[in-house]
C-alpha cells in the first residue's frame, strides 16, 4: 500500500505559520529549545524527519492547531471523478447484539470528501422486537430502500419512534439521531442504499 | 400550501444587526429617510408589512446582506427525521436533445438541508453516441448503478473521458464536472440513485 | 440613501433552485395555486414585484431557507479596500445602567464582511464598583488599551473574574461571554480599540 | 517549553474513523501491511510511539485527510478569555528592502482562533517613494491609525492605488490585496493597530 502525496512540505507550512505571526527565526528556535540551525532545516525539509511529538510543539509555540500545520493530500479523482466496481466493494459484517445485523458493502469513497461513506447494506434481521439501536453518528444519512419492507425506528431507544417503509421509500436522518433498521415481522432480509456524508 | 414558519421576525433580526454595530434608531431612519416611530413599528413587528425593497434597503444601511438579515425557518423534520413513501416521489421528465432523456423520480428532502437532492434516475437512453451533457452543478453528487449496465461519459463533452459500470458499481462526481450517463449499446433502460449534497 | 445593488436577480435564484431539484414550471405553479405564467414571469424578473410572503412561500416550495433564495450584493470595496476618514465616524452613546457607559465611535465596515465590526470605545467610567455587563454576543472580540488602565470584569456577573490592564495591554473574549469594562478606581476616562469579527 | 496538551488521542480519532467507513481491524491491518494486534495496540494507544510517515499511511488508507486525524488541543483560555500585559509582547523588526520597515509588537493570541493575529505596528518610513509592498495576505486586515498620518497604497504595485489616512482613520484590506503603508513624506514615523483574522 503506497502512501498519499502531500500537497506542501511541513517545513512550507511551518514556515507560512511563523512568517504569519511574525515571529523571526531565532525567537522560533528559543521557544523550541532548538538551535537556531536546526529550524532552517526544518523550514527547508532537511536534517531528521519531523516527529509528532516535534510537530505538537511547534503548534503550541506557533498558537495554531495541529490541523493547521498539516499538509493537504494531492487528489485521488480522476479529472474530478472516483468509481468503483462490484466486486471491489469491501464487505464487512456488522455485528449488534452478537448477530449479524447488518452486511456492508462500502460503496465507492475520495479523500477529497472524507465525510462521504456511501453504503448498500444489507438489513439481516426481520424482527423489529429484536432491533438494535446505535448511538447515532456525526454525519448525515439519506436511505433508499432498495429491497424489502424496512421497519425503521429512531430517537430514544426507550421509548422510540417507528415507521414502515415499503420499497421505494426514502429517508433522512439528522446527525446524532440514534437509529436502527430491519425489515417488518418475518418478511426475511431487506437491502438498502445508505449515503453518509 | 402553506407557508413554513419562521424561527424568529424581520424585526429581531434587523434591531440584533443594528444594535451589534452600535447605530441608534434615530441614525437608522435617518439613513432609511424614514420617521424614528416607523423604526420602532418595524423592529417590534408592527406597522405596514415589510417588502423586499425596504428589506434590501435596511440591509446597506445596516452594512449586512440580505441573507443575514433573513429569518431561518423552523425545522421541518420529525423529532430529527423526514421520510417519503414512493406514492408521494414527484416524478418529472428531464429533457434533453429533444428525447426524455431521464426520468427524475424526487425522493425526500429537507428543508434543514437545502443541498441534499436525492433523486432515483431512469436513464432511458441506451446508445453512448447520443449522450447529452449537462454543464456541471454547484453540488457533489454520487451515483450507485441499481440496474443496468451504465455508461458514464465526463470532463470535456468534446472529448470526454468514459467508462462502462455495470450493476452493483458506484461512482463520486466533483462540483462543477460536466457529465452524462446512458445505458450501454442497445441494453435497454437502467436505474440509479443519484444523490447531489 | 441609495439601496445596495443585487448581483444576482430572485428570478435567476428561483430558477436555478427549482431545476436544481428536478422540479417542473407546471408542479411548482400548482404547489405555489399560481398559474404557469406567472411563474414565468417571476423567474424572468417580469411582472408583479416580489413580497416578502410570496417569497417564503417559495422557499418552502422548493424545500430551502430564504437566505439560499436572496442575492448577495454586489461588492462595496474599492479594488478589494474600504476605508473611513475620522470625521466620518458614527458617534453614538452607549447607556448602561442609566449612565452614558461607553461611547462609540464606529470605524470602517464593509457588506463583504458583515461580522466585522471595529470600534473606538471611550470608556466612561471610572468605578469598577459601577461596572455593568452586557449579556455576551456572538461574535469574537479582541481589545486594544489605547489610554488609562482598564479595569476587565468578564464571566458570571454575580461572581466575576477581573484584571487591570494598563495602557498597551490586550485581550481576547469568546462569543457568548459576559464582559464589562470601566477604568481603575478614579483615574478619569480610558480609551481602546475593540474589533468584532 | 510545554507542548500542548490534546483533547483526544490519535487512537482514539484513528479508530472512530475506521468504525465510521465500516472497516474491520483485520482489513485496516492488511492494507497498512501490519498485524491486527498493531492496530489494536496503535488505537488503544499502547505500544510504539505514532510517527508522521505512519499517520499518514494510515490517513491514505481510512481514505481521509491528516487534518481529520489530528485531535485539538484543549482549550488555552482562562473562562474563555486571554489577555497580554505590553511588557510580554514580542517585539520583532520587519525587514523589507534594506531597512527597518516595520516594527511588529504582537499582541495577545489564542490557539483556539489561529487565524487571529493582532499587532501594535510602528511605521518606521516616511517616505511614500520608498514604500515596500507585501504580495498579500491569506486574511482579512483591519486596521486604526493611532499616530501619524498614513501613506496607504494598495493593489498592483507597479501602478497602486493609493490615499493618505490621517490619525484616527480606519481601513480594511481583504485577502491577497498587496499593500504598503509609510507615514507621509518627512513626517517621521507613526504606528498603527492592525488586526488580521
């Protein structure tokens, strides 16, 4: 597995950061407990690799996050578009309550927009007595439901709202909303296409 | 119809906005050419309705755009969730090139985000010579194939980039990247979900 | 006064947003009770002017929030500056708690950054026993001691922390934090810089 | 000097990313090329210390960027406050063509708005002929007139834009617009407060 390219060095970054506070070199390394040498290297991305540890120091002496010191990766799409065929779609089994509840089959992503996990999930179990609640997640879910009867229930897992959704129907569901899915009252296992983002 | 509910009036936006730069209602009317008890009316939601002319007007006076200065609606969604039966999926026919080239079937959406536009999209053109684009849209969008052999064609629509994704594949397409779908070579009609966010 | 002039029209808005969503003139009539051509006429910036209803009625329609609807301004910098000449600047009294507590004068703002705005605060009075808060704002504040010693009081009001800063000092508040200024005890009138954004 | 302390750990930020795109440990291990029990070790936050070459495999691997893998650092304000008393100010000479452009005393700062930079700067030329332009800045630009008047020039330098700005004036300069400032021809120097966000 290769590794991503960067956009910009660190040192590139570094530097902007500092010049932006205007903080002069030799400030920079004091505040580091660095000879002064040593920040020129790392300015020009030479000398000893960069460490996490050396990084998180440099953000709190340059009073930015770390986020802001890391470098963008270059674009993984091709001419502004990524796609993927069937039979790359990792599968993964997903576990709740010791069943096999749902099957993911993950759906094409980018690094461009990592907040996008688009899935087809399988809906495994048909009993809504025996449903499983997660605690909701940070993103936005939009579901189309592909095949079977969804029997959907969300909010408090105590006390929860539900619905049935035959094939065909769509639904949208806040960040941070807890919620669970399988199909109505013995009707076997549903699929459905679920968008993240 | 009916109209949605607002979060909060005309009035408390625009007396916020004018408070927060420190102007007095006597420099506000007087910058509006209006009586100061007209002022008062308008920040306490009395008086003569608002029009979009006084609105555009208040907002170069109050140094602000028109958006700031516009109420956000009360949710729409239930307790976090919105769903749509297929009985109730607008179904529109998307012309291109003279043909019908798609049928757009809308599926739910939210006012609480505007950019998610999730559409189930019959690609009823089965020859890739008779692609027509489209110019692109301010959106993110990613299309999972549920029927059909698809065939995607992007990028310049002089010379355009292309690839064949049969059922099951799933594809992400930038904001602003011109693109088109079809069926494969005389293989009928096909079906994706569509979802633009 | 002269009213802002749009980049944009609601007409161009209106029509952009319901192609976005795949909605037809005639479905979008019928959603609105209007007949077809006036929505021709409304998108093509013809006929009867727009309200402010009609307007919300549309956003909630098209399924988006007003602000997604309204224009923005063309831009009121001059080759990307603005500036304000100090006979220019607003002067307005800023009464608390029956006392003219601060007095403003309102530097340079501009449309393209409604957040910000910059103020030369003389603060009035000399008694941090007398020192009355605000409720906190929602927008960052960093301050500059211009003239005197200032005496901060910030946090809950009934238990408050507090500093002197004397001439050249400066600080920083987060939105939504109660805060006061006066100067040290009997030491006259100070003066500072206080930037909003 | 003390590095900042962080709000989450990289395990903890690694394997709420994993779970999220709905991989398995035993698949994130393959495609690093490690053991499973590395994984668990690595998000569990035992075992060999997290290097940047690492960190970034992995960012290539969960398909995501740096930034979204590095945790925050807690909070550096005191009840959501930072001051800075005038003899703690670095004070930094600026360099431009030769001479002694800029003096820079920076102001307070806070690691949690990174893009804020306020300054006390003494304009040290006095003389508009000898003005040094900067190729602009990635922020916005604020800026008072506290003493002297000022020889504002703006835009292309070969053919600026130019005004002069007396005490007490305020201007405001957006992003990437190059920029000089001298105090006017012989008058000596003069300072002003700039506030970039």
């Amino acid at each position: 597995m290769t590794a991503p390219v960067l956009e910009e060095t660190y040192g590139d970054k570094i530097k902007a950061r500092r010049e932006h506070i205007k903080m002069d070199r030799a400030a920079f390394a004091a505040a580091l407990g660095k000879p002064t040498q040593d920040i020129e290297a790392l300015e020009e991305n030479k000398g000893a690799p960069l460490t996490l540890d050396t990084l998180t120091a440099i953000a709190g002496v340059l009073g930015t996050s770390l986020a802001e010191l890391t470098p963008e990766f270059v674009s993984d799409l091709d001419d502004g578009v990524s796609y993927q065929l069937p039979q790359d779609n990792p599968i993964i089994k997903g576990l709740r309550a010791g069943t096999n509840y749902y099957t993911y089959h993950c759906l094409v992503r980018t690094r461009t927009v990592p907040k996008l996990v688009p899935l087809l999930l399988e809906v495994n179990v048909d009993d809504p007595d025996a449903a499983a609640f997660n605690v909701g997640h940070d993103a936005h879910e939009v579901i189309y439901c592909m095949e079977g009867d969804i029997h959907f229930k969300w909010g408090d897992p105590a006390n929860p709202r539900e619905v049935i959704l035959p094939q065909g129907s769509s639904f949208y569901i806040s960040p941070g909303v807890p919620h669970t899915l399988t199909t109505t009252k013995g009707s076997g296992p549903g699929k459905v296409i679920s968008i993240n983002f």
